[in-house]
C-alpha cells in the first residue's frame, strides 16, 4: 500500500529518525496509517441494494470509499472514522449503520 | 571599528532588530517592552528593514502570527512583558515543539495579581518548561550581545528551538547606558542567511505541520525535542566563541566573579548580579573571600557545570526574583541544588527571594545574604533555608 516516500514512519522507528516537530514531510502519507481504529459506529455496505450511482464517494471526508473502475467497492475501515455521512447520502438505503463491536 | 553609543536596553533590542533585519515581527504593546516593536516600527516606516510587521490584537495573535511566519520560512522576531507572555502561554509549547527558531525579547515583568508593572522575573521562569531557550542578560549591552547570538543560536540545525532574551523591565529596559555596537554588515555577515530545512512555502517539496500525534510517535518526537535543547548546550558555547572573536567580549552559561578563592558566593541573574558585583568588592576590601555566579543560560540548564562551579565554597545563596510556591524555595534554587546534589554535596545552600515587583534590592541587604553566609561557613549550621530578602515581616 505504502508508496515511493522520503521517509517511511512506522511504529518501531527511533526517534533519532524522524523528521523534527512532528512535520509530515510526504504528501498523502496519511494512507500509511490507521486512523479508523476508534471509530464507535460503522457503515455497512449493501451491494444488493447499492446501484452504483456514486453519490457517496465524494462527500466522505476521509477517502474511505474506494472507487475502482467507476464502481464502488466496500469501505476502507484503516480510515473509515464512522461519521455517518454516506449513510445519510446514499438515496437508496444502501449503507446501514451499525455500533461498532456489534 | 566597534561604534560607540548611549542606549536604553530597548533601544539597544531595537538596534539589535534592525541590524538583523528579520523577515516578520508580530508584536502587540504592554509595559515595559513597548518601546521595542514602537522602536522598531520606525525603522520599518522609514524603510531601513524590509520586515513585514504586523500590528496585531493580542500576545496570544502575536506568537501565533510568528508561528505561522516562521512555519512559512521566515525569520521572526518578536517582544513581550509579563501578562503578554502569559497569554502567549499555549502558542509558546507550540512553537518550541514545532521546532521553530523564533526569538523574543522578554522585557522581564511581574505577573499580575496584584497588577504591577515593576520588574521581577515570574513571566520567563513561568514559562520555563515551555521547551525555550532562555539567556539572561544584566546590562544593555548583554541584552543587545544576546539577541545577536540568540539568532544563530536558534537557527543551528541540530537546535531548531526557540529563545527568549530575557532583561529586567525599567532596570535595564529603560535605563540609558553606554554601549558598543558592532557595525550593520559584520552584524548580518555573522548571523547569515536563514535556510530552513522544511517550510510551508517550499512549494517543490510540500509538507505539514502540527498533525494529531498519536500516542505512537508523541513521545518520540518530544525526546527529539529534548535532545535539541541538549545540543543547543554546545551550539551556544559555539556561537559564543565567534561571537568573542568578532567583539572581544566573552560569553558562557554562566559568569564567574571572584570565585576561584572564594569561601561563600551567591548565584544571581539579570541587574541585580551589578549592585551584587559591588558588594563583592566591598567585601574583598575588607579580605573576606566573596565571590558571585551570574547565570546566562537557564534553558538549557548547565547542570553539571554550575554544580561544579559551587563545590569549593563553604555556603551559596541562590537568589530568585521569582517565588514558585512550593513552600521549598524559588524556581533557581530547586535546580541549583539539585545539581549540587551531584557536586557539590559539602557546600550549603540557602535560599532567598527577592524583589518582586520591583521592590528595589539595596547592596545592605545583599551584604545581609553574605553575612549569613558567613555565618553558615563559621558555624556548618544553617538557621534558615528558604527566605524572603527585603520584606517588611
Ligand atoms: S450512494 Fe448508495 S447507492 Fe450510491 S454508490 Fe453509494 S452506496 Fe451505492
Ligand atoms: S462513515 Fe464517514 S468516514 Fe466512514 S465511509 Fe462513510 S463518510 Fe466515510
């Protein structure tokens, strides 16, 4: 997933080489962590229901919905942080939203 | 040739701020640093510095117009009082943690309440932890030497930290004294150009700053953050000895006066370390082995050095124009003898808070200090630890 870097961060890195102040020094680098792991409600895909009209991939605020080919595929739970506004795009009831843990 | 000049400590601070000729200065007027950015105002309306300077609405706008400009790529400067300082409080973490080299004149003042205006130093040792580099001065010319220095000081790139130049509100700020500048070119051929490593503006390689930290990397960022202020412990002697080349005049973490052969010293910072140099003198009249430490750098703490400096002497008063309010001695005291702890375990210490709020500081009641010591030195009995010097009790 990770691509081309100047600097690849990863959680056993010394502090002696990281870039200073905590500065992200690659655009785009946020892929290469996982922010959705204190999401407390998740949307769940119906590809039954889905017809593919897009409408909810735009307006998720963290890239979280990947779209391959013109079609939409399940959410990227990395980043996915449960905010629930896809859910309540989607005109045709194709995202149920569920607690998390559930 | 050195020139020749008679200056307030502002108005050496404001000569200092032209010379360098910083890209921004944000700044917002309170007593007693006023005259600084107004000093400074005037060279950027008669156009003897290209400075963007922005006139803003409060200390906390201030430091973070300075954050952002430093951020963008370029070199700030700016210069506060006590409540402006302690507005500044949550931007000053900030820039110290965003590795950003600012410099800021803190024209020391006491902290409100109750409200006054007078000089003690409560605003800088409040914000002691705030990750930035601190250097007192007890003359005009140490403020104007320091800033100079704080420059390259803060830009080195194993430091990358901010410093406040710290002098005494009136006392030194206010007070006309002779001084020797050191000419434009040499002034801006020493501090040299400003390259940061990343910036905002850099538009070939674009970067952010001041993302959520997790707790994965927080740490890891703020041990490199430490270690900064470790290495600035020797940029800051670096710096100083071509600083020494370029005017003669000598600087360290700390100043030494008459302590090779002394029996009982005290540990001071800012003016008062004159009126107490003077007593020094009265006291050597009449052969008593007295001498005195003036601290330079309180960020980074010269731990082992100072520590050292003191295991000779028989007793030292360490003496704050700051009370912490621990019940157990002002902010300096804490620290020097917890480096004494390590090395200079046989010599005593005591503790006296002075002056705050501008109550004047005579050189009787310093002489008192010494002859308490004195007694502590005939006797190896301390009466009292912690004490406040000039109080009505
Ligand atoms: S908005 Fe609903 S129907 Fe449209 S693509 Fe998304 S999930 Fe499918
Ligand atoms: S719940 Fe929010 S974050 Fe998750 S996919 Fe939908 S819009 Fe994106």
């Amino acid at each position: 997933m990770t691509k081309e870097r100047k600097m690849n961060i990863r959680e056993d890195m010394s502090w002696r080489e990281m870039p200073q102040g905590g500065h992200i020094i690659d655009a785009g680098n946020a892929e290469d962590f996982k922010t959705g792991d204190w999401r407390s409600m998740r949307p769940v895909w119906l590809p039954d229901k889905c017809k593919q009209c897009l409408l909810c991939w735009p307006v998720c605020p963290d890239m979280a919905i990947p779209v391959e080919n013109g079609k939409r595929k399940d959410f990227d739970f990395d980043h996915c942080k449960g905010c629930g506004i896809c859910v309540e795009v989607c005109p045709f009831k194709a995202i149920d939203f569920v607690e998390e843990g559930k | 040739m050195a020139i020749k000049d008679k200056l307030s400590g502002n108005e050496a601070i404001a000569v200092a701020m032209r010379q360098i000729d910083p890209d921004v200065v944000a700044a917002f007027p309170i007593t007693p640093s006023t005259e600084v950015p107004q000093y400074f105002s005037q060279f950027v309306a008669n156009g003897q510095v290209h400075t963007e300077f922005v006139a803003v609405e409060s200390e906390h706008s201030a430091m973070s117009a300075c954050i952002g400009a430093e951020a963008a790529g370029a070199r700030t400067m700016t210069a506060t009082s006590s409540q402006g300082l302690a507005l500044m409080w949550e931007m000053l973490y900030i820039a110290a943690s965003l590795r950003l080299p600012i410099v800021m004149s803190v024209i020391n003042r006491a902290l409100s309440g109750p409200i006054n205006i007078h000089n003690d130093h409560s605003d800088s040792m409040g914000a002691r932890d705030s990750g930035w580099i601190q250097l007192y001065c007890e003359n005009n010319q140490e403020a104007y030497d320091n800033l100079i220095q704080a420059i390259r000081i803060a830009e080195h790139k194993d430091v990358q930290l901010p410093v406040m130049v710290c002098y005494d509100g009136f006392i030194t700020s206010h007070a006309v004294e002779n001084i020797e500048l050191i000419e434009d070119e040499k002034v801006k051929a020493f501090i040299g150009e400003y390259r940061p490593q990343h910036y905002l503006l850099d538009r070939d390689n674009p970067i952010s700053m001041g993302p959520l930290d997790m707790p994965a990397y927080y740490f890891e960022h703020k041990r490199a953050q430490a270690e900064a202020m470790k290495n600035a412990k020797r940029v800051i002697l670096e710096v100083a000895q071509e600083f020494e080349k370029l005017t003669g005049r000598k600087y360290g973490y700390f100043e030494e006066y008459k302590m090779e052969d002394a029996e009982v010293g005290i540990v001071i910072m800012n003016s008062t370390a004159g009126t107490a140099k003077f007593v020094v003198n009265e006291l050597r009249k009449q052969g008593i082995k007295a001498g005195l430490i003036k601290l330079r750098v309180f960020r980074p703490f010269p731990f082992e050095e100072l520590g050292k400096a003191l295991s000779h002497l028989k007793a030292v008063a360490i003496m704050d124009k700051a009370d912490s309010f621990s019940g157990a001695g002002g902010p300096l005291f804490t620290e020097v003898r917890s480096a004494m702890f390590d090395y200079a375990k046989d010599t005593k210490a005591v503790s006296y808070i002075y002056g705050l709020g501008g109550r004047d500081v005579r050189p009787d009641e310093i002489m008192s200090v010494y002859q308490d010591l004195l007694e502590i030195a005939r006797t190896g009995q301390v009466k009292s630890t912690f004490n406040y010097l000039g109080v009505r009790e």
